[in-house]
C-alpha cells in the first residue's frame, strides 16, 4: 500500500516560530539576511535551516540532498493538529511524536498548546506529518492537497476507510469504478480530504 500526497503542502513548521535567533541550538537564523530569515527549530524529525539559504533540510532522517528520501503529506491545522494526529493514530496505529511551541521554550497560552511539528510512524510504512499554524494565520482547510491511499490490501483499506469515515463527510462512496477498483473520497473530521483506491492483487 502507498500513502501519498496529491498535491503539495506549503509551509514547514518550523517557520512560524517568529521572534529573535538564538544561539542555544534551538532556534537560529538561517541564510543570507538573517534578519528577515524564518526561525528554525530542532524538534524530533526535523532539521536543517531554510531551504532559501541553500541550506540542507531534513525531515525524519531523510535529507533532501541525501542519497535516501521520501516524500509524504505535511497538513497545516488550527490548534488542533494535536487531535487530529491522534486520531490518525487511532486509524494507522503506530508511534506518534508531538513537540509543542510551549516544549521549546514559548510561554505565550495562546501558542504555547500548539504543536510545531507532529510525527507519526505507522507499521504499514507510512509516515504523516503535522503542525499548528500561528493564531491569526489564514487557514483554509482542504484547499492545498488531498491524501492518497492505494493498494491491494482490501481488507485494511476497508478498515481505514470505515475509521476515517467517523465523523467524515464521503463525498464519493468507496465502491467499484469503471477502471476496476473500489474507489472513494471523503473529508475527515479536520476537514483534510481523502481518496482511497482498492486494486486487485497482482497474479
């Protein structure tokens, strides 16, 4: 099975973190004019310095430039990314990690809750990736990507399907399409979009 996204999710996390640099390891500025450079932050799956430097990034493990990636979906969400990748637990099972603002040393309530990077690590595999944006930021939910999922697996397919209809609005019923494989789509309860496509195994 391959989980993957459709379209790309602007914005890294560690982004949003505004304020001063700091020379602690924490956070620092990255690149030529540091000045108006975006803060960078050491969480758990999450390196590197601001791909406008030129600098190297990494996400957990992976470097852009290395001899090894991957690619997966990163969904911004409105102070509840911390929910919604529980859920996504709930779903895939696996190990899930959350660094909050407040863990890295923000003591604004308004932010410090939030999470700066999400990561969960599922036994199929998969790896999703998540954060808050800052108060105030624009959000509009399922407009930038949709999360892909496909495979021959009928039967956990099905039962990702039925987990992540919980809540959900099915925009089209999981069912059998002219191509030949049961297809579906539906917006979970954070309002991220999801297709799912059973194919049949391969002889």
């Amino acid at each position: 099975m391959r989980l993957v996204a459709v379209a790309e999710l602007g914005g890294w996390a560690a982004q949003r973190l505004g304020g001063a640099g700091r020379r602690d390891g924490l956070v620092r500025r990255a690149g030529p004019g540091a000045g108006d450079a975006p803060a960078l932050a050491r969480v758990p799956g999450l390196r590197g310095r601001d791909p406008a430097g030129g600098c190297i990034l990494s996400y957990g493990g992976s470097s852009v430039r290395g001899m090894t990636s991957r690619l997966n979906p990163y969904i911004n969400f409105d102070g509840d990314a911390r929910a919604a990748l529980e859920f996504y637990r709930s779903v895939f099972g696996g190990e899930l990690t959350l660094s909050s603002f407040g863990d890295f040393g923000t003591a604004d309530p308004a932010v410090a809750d939030r999470i700066m990077h999400g990561q969960l690590e599922t036994p199929a595999g998969y790896t999703l990736m998540g954060s808050d944006i800052m108060p105030g930021m624009p959000f509009s939910p399922g407009t930038t990507m949709t999360v892909s999922l496909s495979g021959d697996d009928a039967d956990a397919l099905h039962d990702y399907w039925t987990k992540l209809s919980d809540g959900a609005t099915v925009t089209m019923t999981l069912e059998k399409q002219v191509w030949g494989d049961e297809f579906g789509q539906l917006t979970d309860r954070f309002g991220v979009p999801w297709m799912i496509n059973i194919g049949q195994p391969q002889g």
